[in-house]
C-alpha cells in the first residue's frame, strides 16, 4: 500500500512530491507516485459546528445561555473544501500510512485520523 502524505497547501504538496517522489503523475487533487500519494488541504478542510447545531435554543443569541461549552464538540465540513475533504478521504481508503505534513501550529497539530 502507498503512503498518503497531507500537505497544508497545493504548492507545499508538489514541493514535497519533487522531493520524494520526483516522478509521480500530477492531478488536479493529488500527485501520486509508486510509493506515496501526496495531496492537501485548501484551507480550512473542517470547522467546529454553530452554536444551533447543538440545541436550537441558540439560534437566537441569550446572554444566560452563555457560555456555551458542548459535552463533546461537533466538527462539520466546510462547504468551501468539502470536494477536497472528499478527495482525501478517498486517497485515504488506499492507503497504508498517513503522514501529516501540515503547519505544526496549534490548529495543525488537530488532525484526527479514524
């Protein structure tokens, strides 16, 4: 099986591919390559949910409502990259391995593989 590796950005993704994979076949959402296929986010690939996705008492804003802190946090995709959040989960599905490639920052360091 391939290694997938998730790159931050489309040009950190090929910079990452001539580096380890100078041969591999560009593709509008990935390069892939006889041992890894890279590919990235666009962004921000997943948000936390609105408030009213929790109980619809907070579509309307009520300062005694607050603070609102969820037992468990709901993430969504965002509309703006869910064909590319697609993509990835199907390169996935094919691969062995995942490498994060991401920004090491604090959002970064929040990917979640399942």
């Amino acid at each position: 099986m391939k290694t997938l590796v998730i790159a931050e950005k489309p040009d950190m993704g090929r910079n990452i591919a001539a580096a380890i994979e100078p041969k591999a076949k560009n593709q509008r959402t990935h390069i892939e390559g006889e041992k890894y296929i890279i590919t990235w986010a666009i962004g921000h690939l997943i948000g936390l949910a609105e408030p009213d996705a929790y109980d619809e008492k907070y579509k309307k804003w009520n300062f005694n409502d607050l603070p609102i802190i969820p037992e468990r946090f709901k993430l969504v995709p965002n509309p703006k990259t869910k064909d590319q959040l697609k993509v990835i989960a199907e390169l996935a599905k094919r691969s062995g391995l995942l490498i994060n490639a991401c920004d090491a920052g604090r959002e970064g360091q929040q990917m979640v593989c399942r």
